[in-house]
C-alpha cells in the first residue's frame, strides 16, 4: 500500500478539510496501517514506514485561489487542474510499482486524478462510491462553487463544455453503469435547485437501505460493477457518516449511517477482486478539536488494510 496525500480545499482555502492529511498522520495513521497490514522490521526506526507500506507525502495541489471562475463557476479552478494532474501521475506511478493506493484528501475532487491514472493504466475502470451526496451539480447553478458539488457529475461526463482544455484532458469518463453509489441522502436539497438526479443513471442506495443490510449492500454493489469492468475504485467520503458519528465535516445533513455500518460495507467490498485503489476524504479537523474523531477515522483505516492487502 503507498499512502498519498492531496490536501485540495475546492472552497480555494488552505486549512479545513485540506489540513486532513497532515492530521490524520499526526494521529498515526501510517502506524495503525502498519500494525494492521504488515509487520514492522525490528530494525525500522520509530514512525517509519514499514516494508511494504510506502508514505509518498502529498501531491502539489497549487496555490489555493478562493474566486469563482467566470466561464466555468467554479472555485480554486487553476488548483483544481494541478490537484488533478499531479494525482494522475502519482496514482500511474503506483499502480506501475504494484502498490495499492491510499488517496487522503482533502475533498472530493482528489478523485478525478486517480479515476484517469486507473483508466490509464486498466482501460475500463469502475467506481463504488460510497457519499452522502450525489456530487452532479452543474458547477454554474452550484450554490457553492466548490468542484465537491460535481466531481462525479465531471466524472461520467458531464459539465465540461466550459472547462479549460487543460483540465478536460485530465479527467476520466465513466460508463455509468460501472458506477454505484451507497449512501447519498441530498435528493430534497437537489429537488429543491431543479438539480436532476442521478438516481435514473446509476445505481444507487440510499443509507436506509444501507443500514437494513451492509453486507449485502456492498456485495451487490461489486457484483454490478464487476458484471461491467474487471477494475475498480472504491471512494469513502466521510460524511456518508450521521452528524452523531462524526461531525467534523463541512456540509452535515440529517440522517446517515453509522461506523459500524461504513466497515462493514467497505471491509465487504473489499474482499472482492479487482480493487485498484482508495479515496478517504472529507473530514475538517479545524471542526475537531480534541482530534476525538481523527482517532476514529484512523482506527477505520486501519482495520481496512488487512483486507485491502489481501484484495
């Protein structure tokens, strides 16, 4: 597993949920990964990673710019093309060495670097997307701005006609029906802004149906992947969560699943084939004081190594 960090904040900010990575290794994610995925050499000095866990640092996410683009509506644009190519290649670069990439944002948008490098490398690329949100806002009627409002809308091909080039060039293109969603709980707030669904697009379940059965949720979701591409990403944005489980995020909604839950789904998806890497994004330690909540995070994180090693 190499761990990469993406400190992107698509509000064009530098602290919030761009301060994640450099927290959640403070908090000692790269051993709770270690003790979980490998056993560290007796002759490792103290923090390092072991053989087999490679900490890459973070990507060049550029300089952070909190102004709307004119064409394109939205936030930290320039940062976000950066963010993109630089996780694109770092992603190609770990894919090629036969590691398994742990991609810590930052938000959402961490995602479109690593969805291009997997299809550069593997063609056809699926996504279980596990969010509270759908994330297919058209970026001009965003009430926001931020790129977290669309990324998987851009994904499947949506909303580029005012893009830059340069940015376009970078990013995946998704066969919807490689792509399922578990969780997203935003369909009143989309209703609201004439925002359309893409419940009609996708396959998608909502946390209800989730907590019902988490098991067999994850399960059916790698089925229908797998029944399309022989590759996959799985992306965990943490406000999938309740407010009550966690709320260090930056957009909390009513409703949502619980820990026990969010393992269950992701250990379950990850005992099937085909798992090319991992996006963790979407928690505020500014919105965590105590670092209660990193804790928790990097407990979750380490109990999926074992089963993302063994994938």
């Amino acid at each position: 597993m190499r761990v990469i960090g993406a400190p992107f904040n698509s509000a064009g900010v530098p602290d919030g949920v761009a301060a994640a990575p450099r927290a959640l290794r403070e908090r000692g994610l790269i051993s709770a990964l270690s003790a979980a995925g490998s056993a560290t050499s007796e002759v490792d000095p103290p923090g390092a990673a072991p053989a087999g866990l490679v900490d890459a640092g973070d990507v060049d996410t550029g300089p952070p710019v909190r102004e709307r683009d004119s064409r394109s509506r939205l936030l930290n644009l320039s940062a976000l093309t950066t963010t993109t190519d630089a996780l694109r290649h770092a992603v190609a670069d770990t894919l090629l060495a036969g590691d398994l990439p742990l991609v810590l944002g930052g938000d959402c948008p961490v995602l479109l670097g690593c969805l291009r490098a997997a299809q550069d490398l593997n063609a056809s690329v699926g996504l279980l997307f596990v969010d509270g949100h759908e994330d297919a806002w058209p970026p001009a009627v965003s009430t926001t701005g931020e790129a977290a409002d669309s990324e998987l809308g851009l994904a499947l091909g949506a909303h580029r006609a005012d893009l830059p080039p340069e940015l376009v060039l970078g990013l995946p293109s998704l066969d919807s029906a490689a792509v399922v969603a578990l969780g997203p709980r935003d369909a009143d707030e989309l209703a609201e802004h004439s925002v359309r669904s893409l419940a009609d697009t996708i396959t998608m379940r909502g946390p209800g149906q989730i907590s019902a059965d988490p098991v067999a949720e994850a399960a059916s979701a790698t089925r229908r992947i797998l029944q399309v591409v022989d590759s996959w990403w799985l992306h965990i944005d943490l406000d999938v969560l309740s407010t009550e489980a966690l709320p260090a995020v930056d957009y909390p909604q009513p409703g949502g699943i619980s820990w026990s839950d969010l393992n269950a789904l992701t250990r379950t998806a990850l005992t099937a084939p085909g798992c090319v890497g991992i996006t963790l994004c979407i928690y505020n330690p500014d919105l965590d004081p105590t670092r209660r909540h990193a804790d928790q995070i990097v407990s979750f994180a380490g109990a999926l190594a074992p089963t993302a090693s063994r994938r």
